[in-house]
C-alpha cells in the first residue's frame, strides 16, 4: 500500500466519491508511470520487459486481502457492533493500479505475458468482498474487459478454455448469487445473496464474464460461449435478472443481448489442439434451424458492429423470465407442466382464457387499487423491461425480429397476456412494438402477431357483450367490482381497435386477410350477432309503445321498443363496428358465394340490430359501416337500401300518432330516423346507383310516410304558441331536423 502512494485516510485532498481523481502533491512509482505513458517511447515494451503487468495483478489480489483484513480487523475491534460503517483504504490505490493495468492491456503482446497469471485476475470478477472493498472488484472487471477487447488471441481462447476458467468463473458468480447464502459472513464480513447485488458485484462479475465470451467469440470460436452454456451460465443470468433491484436490470439485459449479438456463425476453425482435442458443437447444433437466416449474412453485415442475433439460444433467457414475469404465462405453465400456450388451431380458447385470467386477477384482488391498474412501486417491472429489451433487439436489425420471433414468439405471448396487464404504459409499449414490427420492418412476416392481437380483440368483446346479457344473474356483491374491471376491459378493446384500424389503414389487404381468417366475417360475427340479438329480445318494461302498423290495409297492434340512449353494450358494439367496416371495405370474397350471402344477411341483420336497440354511439357507427359498405361496393346495394327503409318504417311506427286523442311523439325513434336519412343522402350525393335503388325501392314513398305520421305533432299557430319552438324545445328541433334531411 506504500508503494502505490498510501492509504486513502493518508492522502489530505482525498475523497472516496472521487474514485482516486484527488491525487496527493507526493508521486509515488505508479504516478510516475502513469505521467510518463504518453510521452515515453517503448513504454509498454519496457514494463513487459520488467514483468510490470503479472505484478500489477498481484497488487490487485493483495488489495482483495487487505480489504478483507481491514474490514474484519474493523469489525473485531467493535466488538461486532451493529450497522458498523467501515470505510475502504485503497479505493486510491487500486485506481492506480487498475488505470496502469488498463493501459498495458491495449497491446496485444502483453496477452501472452499474462497467460500464467490469468486465474488468479479472472479469478478477482467473481470473488467475494466487503462492502468496503467491492471497488477492487470493480477494477478487476475494468482491467478483464480491457484485456478482452485488446488482448486475446485465438490461442488464448483455447487456454482459457482447456483450464475451464469460464466454468471457474460461472461457478464463482453461482456462489456470489446464490440464494441460500446469507447476506454477510459474519466471520471476514463478504458480502453474497441480495447484498451482493446491492453493491453492484452481480453485475460486475456477469459483465466481465459475458465480455470476455463475446470477444473471444469473434476468432470463430465458441468453445467459452459452449464453457458457459454448460456450466449453466444462461440460467445465472437469467436468476440474476428475476432477483435483482430496478437499479441493475437493465443493465442485466444488456447482457443478454451481447450474448445474443455473439458470432457463432461463419467458418470455424478445424484445426485441433493439446493433442488433437476437438471442438465441440452443441452451440451450433443448438441453433440449427436457423442457418438460413443467420448464416447468409454478408461478410460487411458479419463485422464486429453489426447487431444481428447469431446466436438466438442465449434469448432463452427472456422466454424464460417471461413465464416468471407475466402473470398470465405463469398460470398456464404451473397447469400444463412448464409449457407455453399454442399459437395453432386452439389461439382462440387461449385468448379467450387470457381475458378469463385478467378477470380472475380483478375478481380476488383485495385491493381497489390492483383493480383500478396501478403498479406496486417497488416491484421490478421485469415485464416491461424484458419487452424493451426485444424491442431494442428488432430495431437493431431487420433480421432479427425474423430470427428471434419465429423461435420464441415474444411479441405474439405479450399479445395474448394483453389483458392481464395492469400497467397501462406496458399496454402501449406492446402495441407500439406490434406497429414497429407491421409498419417499420418491411418485408417481416407479422401474420402470428396479427392473429393474436385479432383474437384478443374478439375475445375481449365478446367478454363485454356476454357480460351485458347475463348482469341480471351476478350476485349483487361482485358487481362492483366487474364494473369496474368491464371498464378496464373496455378501455383495452378500444386501444387495440385504435392500434388495428392504424394497421389496417396501413397495409389494408394484409391485416384485413388476418382479420378475414380469423373468422371475422362469419365466426367471429355470428357469435357478436347472437349476443346483441339476445339482448333485443329482452324488452324493457320503461320504454315501450302500442302503435298500430299498417300493411297491406291490414291493422295489427304490436309492443314496440323504443330506442335507448345507451347501454353498456355500446362501447364492445362499437369497437367491434369499427373495424368490421374497414375489414369488410377490403373484402374480396375469396370463399363461396354461398358462405358470402349468408355472411351478408348476418352483416346486415347486426347492424339493424344495433340500429333498433342500441345507444346512440352504437346506432352512429353501425350507420357508418352501412355508409362505408354501400360507398365501396354495389353488389347489395339494393339489399343494403332496403334494410334501411325497413329501418326508417320501423321507427316511423313508434312516432306514428295515428288514432290517438292525445299526441304523443317518440322523439328518439324521430333522431334515429333523422341519422339514417342524413347517411342515405351522404351515400347518394355521389352515387347514382344509389338514387336509382333508393327510388325504385320505394325510398320517396317512405319519406311520405315519415312526414304524414306527424300530423299534429308541431303546434299550431291557431292552438299553441310557437315560443316552445323558439325557445329551443327538443321535440320541435328534432322534428325540423327530420322534415331537413
């Protein structure tokens, strides 16, 4: 400690968050060596001469112990006093050395001198400290990364590998992690478990560990990377990332992807050393599969900067945090033996149990808050950071979202736990990667994730619209809290409505085709239909009228419903409308003609429905597929019109005010009819087919109709005065407002 310039507590201008920048007047050798680098020629040449380099890692070894003497010393002293604070006394030291270190190791020649002595400096990563030491750990991995990147040779890899150093180290990192350890040892004071990783030695270890593999694996060699994949490296890291702060995540994640970046593709080297040892290929055959992708990269992609996933077996790390991090995975692997929902034929029952998970989740939460989606703060958010670590991957290079994607479906299983997740930014972060994937990698296959956000979508309407129909069957208790989860579940339909019309709009022919196989128009469809008409035959004993219809001269009384302001029906009908307008303006009826007009018939009916009993943000938008289907195509148009004027005859029959003494006027039934007129007119402005088939199927004898059924409905200036009119009264607006349109 004299040599390197003393003590911490002997340096008067010394401060221990300077990290050895506050040096003192006197130099000692190693200040002298570090002043003289930049000026002195042959400088590392001489100090390899004189066998500075192994004598540097010899300080850096005996700084380890002088630490752990003076923190047991300290310790001791106290009596093993509580929360004893014990400061270091060669953070300044041990910069010096590891700056002098680090500058040597930018020559490569210096590699071969440290050949002997690399145990005992690879050895220094993985190493337990005090509290009051965990800076020499720190510069140990500094010095290693530097001799990784500067250092190595292919000869030097085989070494590294024959001694199984990478399994020394990986095993050393599996003490310092380990679960069963105590926090401290009470007898020299290291620190493992959790307060290891508070201190940051975690992370130190596995960066020095996941540096050194990544370069030695741009010689064509992977023998380290095989070292660490067998000794159980990838599950480490992967528990060291489940186990750590917020703090040191990310930074966890990072290494996952150096490993993913990793070249083990490309020629390898056949020769065989210390007695003809072969090399081992589990890496390679462990990514078979995937050469067609990984290995046609061009030599100028295959350099050391290109971040392209050559090796995709190290992103099971992230599938596997996924199954420990998204509530949803986590269910279904505890009930089906560790494996992951399927993608295939049965997509549908698995989004439908993703919806059934999230409403279990609000159901026996004991708390408003979990309901109500807010996250606990001090929880790492692994989820979101595991996403944003895919997402970085993808964006890094085109190719890899085909190379991890197509093995590990990340994007299509955080679709499908959409539901479940309560943390809105998380919901946005996953549908802003689906659109980077469908809108910013040209040329990418997106169909799994398309079909799994589809089948959500489905799932989670249908959710809502069963819900309505069977609310008279809830216990009185649960309601409030469904309530509050359909909102929830409304709010989540309505973001990914908004993200798939984006899509649609984007690429229409593609994700209307993923909408269209998934059953949209006749599946999906039919089962929205049931649901809707389940509620229109269910009257409500509040709005109905006795009107008399007229047919054919023939009078019949009838119970007529009116029209509702809204229901909580709307909101699912609504979204669903809305895309089933932009899938159906796309529609190019590759099935039967058959399977076609009964899907129409079933179209048509729906949006009736919706029209005669739904609110009236349900009523707008089914007016707008029938505006957007009749503008794109005129195979039934004639069809379409005439649902319309059964529409307008419908409701003119609960305005109608015929044979009664007292005038009574469906004011609601009159603002539906003036919607549907308003759309007839926007569709028939620039479409003569149109007027021709609103005229000949009896459109202008239906407005006849409309206008008769309100005799007496405005007062007269003989019996009433007009000032309920000019004040703004409602029924004499609408009225006007219909004879208008």
């Amino acid at each position: 400690l004299s040599v390197l310039g003393g003590a911490d507590s002997d340096q008067p201008n010394f401060h221990p968050m300077n990290d050895g920048r506050e040096e003192n007047d006197g130099m000692s050798d190693v200040d002298v060596l570090l002043s003289c680098h930049p000026f002195a020629s042959n400088f590392v040449l001489t100090c390899v001469r004189n066998e500075l380099p192994p004598n540097l890692i010899h300080c850096l070894r005996l700084l380890r112990v002088l630490e752990l003497q003076h923190a047991h010393q300290t310790s001791k002293d106290a009596n093993g006093a509580q929360n004893l604070e014990i400061k270091p006394v060669s953070i300044l030291a041990t910069s010096k050395v590891s700056k002098l270190l680090c500058l040597l190791c930018t020559e490569h020649t210096v590699g071969e001198q440290l050949r002997p002595h690399l145990f005992g400096l690879l050895a220094l990563s993985g190493a337990s400290y005090p509290l009051s030491g965990v800076h020499v750990s720190r510069a140990a991995s500094a010095v290693i990364q530097n001799f990784s990147e500067h250092c190595l040779t292919a000869s030097l890899v085989w070494f590294l590998h024959d001694r199984k150093m990478i399994v020394h180290m990986t095993d050393d990192v599996k003490e310092l992690c380990g679960t069963n350890a105590s926090d401290s040892n009470n007898n020299n004071m290291c620190l493992f478990g959790h307060a290891a990783e508070r201190a940051g030695l975690w992370i130190s270890a596995l960066r020095t560990v996941t540096v050194l593999i990544t370069f030695s694996c741009q010689f064509m060699r992977v023998e380290l990377l095989e070292d660490f994949d067998e000794a159980g490296g990838y599950q480490v890291l992967g528990n060291a990332i489940l186990n750590s702060g917020q703090q040191h995540v990310p930074k966890l994640l990072e290494l996952v992807t150096m490993l993913v970046y990793s070249k083990i593709n490309g020629q390898r080297h056949n020769a065989t050393l210390d007695d003809g040892a072969s090399v081992a290929s589990s890496v390679l055959e462990d990514n078979r599969g995937h050469e067609s992708i990984a290995g046609t990269i061009t030599e100028e992609e295959d350099g050391i900067d290109a971040k392209i996933a050559t090796n995709p077996r190290a992103f099971q790390i992230v599938e596997d945090l996924m199954k420990d991090s998204i509530q949803f995975l986590m269910v279904y692997a505890r009930s089906n033996q560790g494996q992951k929902p399927p993608l295939d034929n049965s997509l549908s029952s698995m989004a439908k149990l993703s919806v059934e998970n999230a409403e279990l989740i609000a159901s026996t939460s004991g708390s408003e808050d979990s309901v109500s989606g807010s996250v606990p703060t001090s929880k790492v958010d692994l989820s979101s950071e595991l996403l944003v670590t895919t997402l970085q991957l993808y964006s890094d290079h085109a190719r890899n979202y085909e190379i991890i994607e197509l093995r590990y479906n990340i994007l299509s299983y955080y679709i499908l736990s959409f539901p479940t997740f309560s943390d809105v930014s998380t919901k946005v972060l996953i549908l802003k990667t689906l659109e980077f994937v469908c809108k910013g990698l040209v040329g990418c296959d997106s169909t799994t994730p398309l079909t799994v956000i589809a089948e959500i979508f489905f799932a989670i309407c249908r959710r809502l619209l069963q819900r309505d129909c069977a609310s008279q069957t809830i216990p009185i208790e649960r309601i409030a809290v469904l309530e509050r989860f359909d909102d929830l579940l409304l709010k989540d339909a309505e973001m990914l409505c908004d993200t798939l019309e984006t899509l649609i709009q984007f690429d229409p022919l593609s994700v209307a085709s993923v909408m269209e196989k998934c059953g949209m128009l006749v599946e999906k469809l039919n089962n929205v239909l049931s649901l809707v008409v389940d509620r229109a035959d269910t009257p409500s004993p509040k709005s109905t009228n006795d009107a008399n219809s007229e047919a054919d001269g023939v009078r019949s009384s009838v119970t007529l419903q009116s029209p509702p302001m809204r229901t909580r029906m709307d909101g699912a009908y609504s979204v669903f409308c809305r895309i089933l307008k932009l899938v159906v303006c796309h529609h190019h009826g590759a099935e039967s003609s058959a399977s076609n007009y009964f899907g129409r018939l079933n179209l048509n009916v729906l949006l009736c429905t919706g029209i005669k009993n739904l609110g009236n943000d349900a009523c707008n938008v089914a007016l707008s597929v029938f505006e957007a289907i009749m503008s794109s195509s005129y195979d039934t148009m004639r069809d379409d019109v005439g649902s319309l004027l059964e529409m307008l005859r419908h409701f003119s029959m609960l305005s109608s005010s015929s044979g009664k003494t007292k005038i009574e006027i469906d004011i609601k039934a009159i603002r539906r009819e003036s919607d549907i007129l308003k759309m007839l007119e926007a569709v028939m402005q620039s479409n003569k087919l149109a007027r021709d088939v609103f005229r000949t199927s009896g459109g202008f004898e239906m407005m006849m109709r409309l206008v008769l059924v309100l005799k007496g409905a405005l007062p007269s200036s003989t019996n009433e005065s007009n000032d309920k009119i000019e004040n703004n009264d409602e029924r004499g607006i609408i009225i006007l407002d219909l004879i208008k349109s």
